[in-house]
C-alpha cells in the first residue's frame, strides 16, 4: 500500500517545488534536494504530513464536526468542489469573503437573500420587472452564487480547515488562526509551514497533485463518517437490547 502511494505521489508530481530563488529558509526540513535550481520536496515528508492530516479528519469527521475545504487558485477549484460535494462537506473555491469565519453571523444572513433570489427566478414574478432589473438581479445571483454555494449547509463553524496554498489563502488562514480553527494545508517550497497546524508538503501549483492530495483528504472525512454512523447505529441497538431486557425478565418472574 505504501509503494503504491509513493508510485502515486511521484506520478502526480508532488515532489517539484519552486526554484530555488523563491523558496522559504523554513521549508528546509521538507526538502529532499535541488535539481536544475528547482527544489524536490522529500516525498518522505509529504506521507508522513498527509497520515497525520488522514488520521486527524477522520476523527473530526467522526465527531460529527464539519471540515471547510478552501482553494480559490484555477488549479484548484474544480477539485476542491468536487471533492467537498463527495464528503458532504462545505467548500469556497471561488472567492474568500472576508469574515467568512469570524463575521459568521452576518455572511449566514446573505443566504437568505440568495434563497430569496433563487425563488424569483423560478417563479414568474421575475417576468414582471424591466429588463435593466432584470439583468441587475440576475447578475447579483450569479455573484451571491459563485461566492456563498458551497458553504450553503455550513451552519456552524467549522472545526478545521483544508487549504490548498496558503499563500494565496493567507486571509482564510488568519482568520482561522484568530478563532483557533486547526488549519491543514498543501504547502509548496515557497510557503511559511508554522503557519499552518497539520502541513502537507507537495506541489500546489500542479493539478495532478492537487487532485491526489485533496481525494486522499476527502477519503479519510467520508472514513469518518462512515465510522460515526456505525457507531450510532450500534448506540441503538444497545439502547433497544438494554430496553427490551427488563420487559424480557419480568414476564419470566410472573410466569
């Protein structure tokens, strides 16, 4: 199994880093080595940062807690919704807005009107206004669309986040850092890992890698799931035996 994900990683390009001229001194400990002034992320480091990453979502899964995934770059949109929708977990992969986190209250209240927006558009009423209306309404439903879809079912805050790049998530990642929401991330040569609680060193800049590591991420949180709905399962079936026990032994003691 681990020859098969070392295959995997290095097939998908995990260990190109950035050259050397823009790395950070503090990714030092991640990298293996430099060829042609680019520097190779020690793969070592990637399975030893994604098996506690794994191990940490499957327990936040487990508990029932909600796992924000976060990737706005064009490489990793697509694989951030798509991966999110899989594990029923809320995702932004378009645009931050600030005070996602810490303004939570007041960005829950634009879902409202995203809904309100929604219903005209199906209803007929829509029909009713001038054309210039019109496109004004449906060009703030698109935007509202683009920038609140994913994290639609996110009715708390999350208990941790999974970021690709947090260079470029740097607005993301402060604010889970001021609300101590664990943070776990992609992070490339050219990145601060004391930034981030749970690092995954690996090429964020590469589809490939984007789409193994954010699957492999996505894999552990429906792993977690899967065990919590066993466990409530099993919750039941112990509260049924422990109910039908004393009904069972008083018919025996009037017999």
């Amino acid at each position: 199994m681990a020859t098969v994900l070392v295959r995997e990683l290095i097939e998908s390009g995990v260990h190109f880093g950035h050259r050397a001229s823009r790395w950070n001194p503090k990714m030092r400990p991640y990298i293996y080595a430099r060829r042609n002034l680019i520097h190779i992320v020690d793969v070592r480091e990637t399975i030893r940062g994604l098996l506690r990453a794994r191990k940490y979502l499957q327990g936040v899964a487990a508990g029932g807690s909600l796992v924000l995934f976060v990737g706005t770059k064009r490489q990793a949109s697509d694989t951030i919704e798509q991966q999110a929708q899989r594990c029923g977990m809320p995702f932004v992969s378009d645009r931050w807005l600030g005070g996602t986190l810490t303004n939570f209250r007041t960005i829950r209240s634009r879902l409202s009107r995203l809904e309100e927006l929604e219903a005209l558009r199906e209803s007929e009423q829509l029909a009713t206004y001038s054309k210039k209306m019109q496109s004004a309404l449906n060009r703030e439903y698109r935007k509202m669309f683009r920038n609140l879809n994913g994290i639609r079912t996110m009715n708390r805050l999350p208990e941790c986040l999974i970021v690709i790049d947090p260079r470029k998530e740097k607005n993301a990642l402060r604010e889970a850092l001021k609300l101590g929401i664990t943070t776990v991330a992609l992070i490339d040569t050219d990145c601060d890992p004391d930034q981030v609680d749970l690092p995954i060193p690996g090429n964020d800049d590469s589809i490939r890698s984007i789409e193994l590591i954010v699957r492999l991420l996505a894999d552990a949180v429906e792993a977690g799931k899967v065990s919590a709905g066993e466990m409530k399962q099993q919750e039941v079936k112990e509260v049924t035996a422990a109910v039908a026990t004393p009904e069972s032994s008083e018919a025996e003691t009037e017999a």
